[in-house]
C-alpha cells in the first residue's frame, strides 16, 4: 500500500516541479542517471559474487575488529551499503556469520559510505569529471556486452562510475541554472526548527529515492551552488542516515528472522547517532571547524566541511556503539525470536487408509511421490538450476549453460525440514500396517520404502557434491568448469526425465526402458569411463587436486543418479505384482548396461566449455 502511494506521488511532484521551472528536469536527470550508475555498481559487483566476495568475507569476519574493517573498505570500493548488506544478510541467513559479525560489517558500512561524500566534495565538485565519465561509459558497454562474467562485471562497474560521475555533473550544472529562476536559499530556516525540518526532508529524500548516497550528492552539489545553508545542509545529512534505516526495514520485511535483527541493529546505530549529532550539533560544528583547520579546508569552503561533519559523527556513533555490540546483539535475539521452521507433513498418510490394502500401498506410492518432489526441489536448487524450469520440457543444456550467480544452498536444513520428516513418516507408516493388510502388497511395500531411503541418500550425496560445485564453476580453469557443467547436465537430465514421466501416456515397460536409456548414457558420459579424465591430466588442464575432486564428485553423481532412477522404476514405472515381475524381465541389468555402453563410442579429448 504504501509504494503504490508513493509512485504517484512522486511523480506529482516531479510534474509540478517540471511545470514551475523547466530548469529542474537537469538536476532530475542528474540524480536518475546517477542512482542509474549505481544499480550499474551494484550489477558489477554481484558479478563477483559466488566466489572472491564470499571467500573473502568469509576468512574476514572471525573477529569483531574484522567485520568492521571489511565494512569500511568494502563499502568504500563499491560505495554501495545496500550490496554490502545485501551480501551480509545473505551470509548470515547461511549461518556462516554471526549476528555479531553482521552488525559488525554494518557499522562499518556506514563509516565506509562517508568516502562518498569526500569524493564528490573533493573531487566531484572541483574537477571536470564529465570529461572521464564519456570514456568510461564507452569502454564500460563494450565490456557489458561481453560473455565472460568476469569482462561483464568489470564493463559495468566502469560504465557505473562513468553514469556516476555524468550525474554528478548534470545536478552541479542544474542547481546552477535552477538558481536563476528560484533560489532556494530564500526557504532556509534557522536555528532548531530548521535542524529538525531539514532532517525531516533529508530522511524522506532517502526513502524516496533509495539511496544515502544520492542524497548526500545532491545535498553538496545544492551547497556548492548556494541553494541550501551549510547549517541546513548538515540536517540534511543527518536525515539521509535515518532515512536509509527505512529503506532496510522496508527491504527486512521478506526477511528472515536473521534479515530483521540485521535491520533492527541498522536503526539502533543510525537512530542513536542521528540522535547524538542533532543534540550536540553546536559541539560537532566547533569540532569540525578545529578539525578543518587542522587539515587545510578553508574556512567557507562548506563541502568539504560537510563531508567532515558526515564522517565524524558517524565515527562518534560507531565509537558509542561498538563496546556495547555484544548487550545489542543480546537484546535483538530476544526481541525477534526466531519461530520453529516447519516442516513438510505427509499428504496421504492416515489412519482411515491403513486397513486398506490398495489404498495403503497407494498412499505410500503417493507419499513417496511427495518426498520426490521435495528432493527434486533441493536438487535443482544445489545444481544451481531452476526447480520449475527442469520440471518443463526445454532444453536442459540450456537451463545449465543459462548465466546464474552459483550460491550455495544449506542442504542440511532443507534436509531435516522437507526430506528426514516424510522419510521418517513413511517408514513409521509401512512398519505400522497390520500383517493381515500388508500380505497382499508385502514386497511392494517394502520396494517403496526402499525407494523413500533411495530419495534420502540421494540427497545426502547431492550435500557432498555442492561442496565443489560451488567452488568450481567461478574456477578460473574452462577445463573444470565444463567438467563440472556436465555433471550438471546428466544430473539435471535425470531429474526431468523422472520429472516427465507422470506425463507420458505410455505402458509401464516402456518407461522402464526410458530409464534404462537415461542410465546408458550417464554411464558413457563418466570421466572415469571415457577416458576424458586421463586426456585433462594428461595434457596438464586441470591440476591433480582438480583431478580428485572430479572423480569423487563423478562417484557422488553416479550414486546419486542410480538412486533416482531406481526410485523411479519403483514408483513410477510399477504397479501391482505383475508389473513388476514384466519390469524385471525387460529392465537391464548393470552388466547389460555396460554392454550397451560399450557399443558407443568414447568421448574424444577434454570437455569444452560452450564459447
């Protein structure tokens, strides 16, 4: 309710401030090409997520000191808070960070994001920097319309700076023209009134335009050219700090529980040191002019004071805030209680069908659907793909070779959550049907229990795969990259043919068939068995180390493939005793499926990765 309130709103406003001076449509399209470069930051350095940024926040955060130095250089080199924090939440949801870290990395990000208002002050505003933004805008798109992530990403970074730098420009150029038909200055309003006020209108310029940043610039780039007060102008930026706690409040709300103490520490800080700076703004300011005395600043040289004042008090407030980290922390676990995760509940398991012959064994064959279903989910997810897409008939090659951030999934939640409790069910279920019941369908009974523990281990093994999958495919080496994709591609065929099957309208032989199929060629695809392991080593493409993963990791997609389709050739492809015994007849053993193996040729030389 709320956004659809605010859109119109804007846009009202924009109108009318359109149609009173045409001249303000410079300063606009100076603020939207610069909150444009930063999605164009932000878009670059997501591109170096799923490996160097989580390494490398992973082996920082072991200490409080850590966090928070890595919020600092790490928002000063994106000058995004919002991908910083991004990035924290998502580690923290992972349980590989704690809150402490978190909100360690936090308070640091607000220090970091000080340097922009240094930037713009120091060099924005006394520099022609249009003059490099046309080059980096040229050389960033031709660098974005490259395949390779790593050129993406760099393209859009330098295409992001260069949007930057333009926007800057134009809301310089504008707040000069602008002063020609309204002066701004002519509203400024002193003393305590005016503190609160312009906190106020700097708080909702955050909201509203979803970047600290942006108000901060447009904040100096107003001073610099008169139209606000250097005190007014202090309550501005003291309101972008509160304002940017509400655009992650907004953003925690489809949050976790970890997601909402985040945001909750971000309002404590920012709140607390809005608080400080408007209560001793007369100290800050005396402060400010000995500290820019000290450094050189002249005295009416009020942005540069500006950016002084800005990382100051936020210094002042990381200062009373850090000791008390650990009481923060300590009030914010018991301030969101985190809820018992819920788990998957059997569908069709129940006492009315117990007594039941068939519908007994029709509701384990269903229940065991259900499990599959949930597996299937945790599978696509750890491979990296998309559950819905697999489950359609497109092209699973290009649902692998398809550009996606590899992130790693916590499968041993999903695991307890969606796979242990309907296992554990269907197995209490079976052991609990009475003996004059269970006589008539004993051995399909236990062949579909022994399918559910098929779904189980097979899961298991997935855990142990996404280990060097993740890893792997943001290597450096195209070699292991392909390789790694390929064990994608079989695993992902598996899945979508099983996934397909309830669709096909064919005989239960044929689809036994189907599956044998799938098995013959997952089995002339294995590195061990074609010899393409011997050819990588051999020419020295991939290092020993990457040569172990790879036939450990091919023994995991093996087991985890076979388990599948066994489950499927229970479940799917049978049903009734007669059925069965046709299955075994015409299905192929595992010496029968070597030989058809046999018959194809082996793959030639080392995979190739799709240019």
């Amino acid at each position: 309710m709320l956004k659809k309130i605010i859109l119109p709103t804007i846009f009202g406003i924009l109108a009318y401030g359109f149609w009173v001076s045409p001249d303000l449509k410079e300063i606009a399209a100076g603020v939207a090409i610069f909150l444009f470069g930063m999605l164009f930051l932000e878009e670059g350095f997501k591109a170096y997520t799923g490996g160097m940024l989580e390494g490398l926040l992973r082996r920082t955060t072991d200490r409080l000191w850590k966090s928070f130095t890595l919020g600092v250089v790490s928002t000063t080199l994106m000058q995004s808070s919002s991908l910083v924090s991004v990035i924290t939440i998502s580690f923290l949801s992972a349980g590989l960070i704690g809150l402490a870290e978190g909100v360690g990395i936090i308070f640091g990000a607000n220090l970091g994001t000080t340097t922009g208002a240094w930037l713009v002050a120091g060099l924005g505003l006394k520099v022609n920097i249009s003059a490099y933004a046309m080059p980096m805008l040229a050389f960033g798109i031709i660098l974005v319309m490259q395949r390779s992530r790593p050129l993406k990403g760099a393209g859009y970074i330098l295409a992001g700076l260069g949007f930057l730098f333009l926007g800057i420009h134009y809301m310089k150029e504008g707040f000069d023209t602008f002063k020609a038909s309204i002066d701004l200055a002519a509203y400024n309003v002193p003393g305590l009134a005016g503190l609160l006020l312009f906190t106020l209108v700097g708080a909702l310029a955050t909201v509203i335009m979803q970047s600290s940043h942006a108000t901060l610039v447009l904040t100096i780039t107003a001073l610099a050219a008169q139209q606000v007060s250097y005190e007014n102008a202090l309550a501005l930026a003291i309101g972008a700090n509160v304002g940017t706690t509400i655009t992650a409040i907004l953003g925690a709300m489809s949050a976790n529980v970890q997601g909402k103490r985040l945001a909750g520490a971000h309002l404590v800080f920012n709140m607390t040191t809005g608080i400080i700076a408007i209560v001793f703004i007369a100290q800050f300011m005396h402060a400010v002019d000995a500290l820019s005395a000290a450094v050189g600043i002249a005295a009416e040289d009020y942005t540069l004071k500006l950016a002084v004042f800005h990382t100051l008090f936020n210094l002042v407030g990381i200062v009373v805030m850090l000791p008390l980290t650990g009481r923060l922390v300590a009030f914010l676990e018991r301030a969101f209680v985190e809820s018992k995760v819920g788990v998957s509940e059997p569908r069709y398991l129940n006492e009315a069908v117990m007594e039941i012959p068939d519908a007994a064994l029709q509701a384990v064959r269903n229940e065991t659907r259900h499990l599959f279903e949930n597996a299937f989910d945790v599978i696509a997810h750890a491979l990296n793909l998309s559950p819905k897409a697999l489950r359609t008939d497109r092209d699973v090659r290009t649902l692998v070779d398809e550009p996606r951030r590899v992130e790693k999934i916590e499968i041993d939640q999903q695991y307890e959550r969606r796979i242990k409790s309907l296992y554990g069910a269907i197995v209490a279920f079976v052991s609990r049907i009475p003996a004059s019941t269970i006589q008539a369908h004993r051995e399909e009974l236990y062949r579909l229990r022994q399918a559910s523990r098929d779904i189980a281990e097979a899961v298991k093994d997935i855990k142990h795969l996404q280990k060097n999958l993740v890893r792997f495919l943001v290597s450096p080496n195209h070699q292991i990259r392909a390789q790694y994709n390929l064990l994608r591609l079989n695993l992902a065929t598996v899945l979508q043919q099983i996934a397909m099957l309830p669709m096909q309208d064919q005989d239960p032989d044929m689809l036994v068939l189907s599956l044998d199929s799938v098995a013959a060629d997952l089995q002339a695809s294995d590195v061990l068995a074609n010899g393409v392991l011997d050819t990588l080593i051999r020419e020295e493409a991939i290092s020993p180390d990457m040569a172990t993963s790879l036939m450990n990791d091919s023994t995991y997609v093996s087991n985890v493939a076979s388990n599948l389709l066994s489950m499927a050739r229970v479940v799917y492809a049978s049903s009734g005793t007669e059925l069965q015994d046709l299955e075994q007849h015409i299905s192929l053993d595992e010496r029968e499926i070597q030989e058809v193996v046999g018959s194809i040729p082996p793959a030639t030389g080392a995979g190739k990765e799709k240019a």
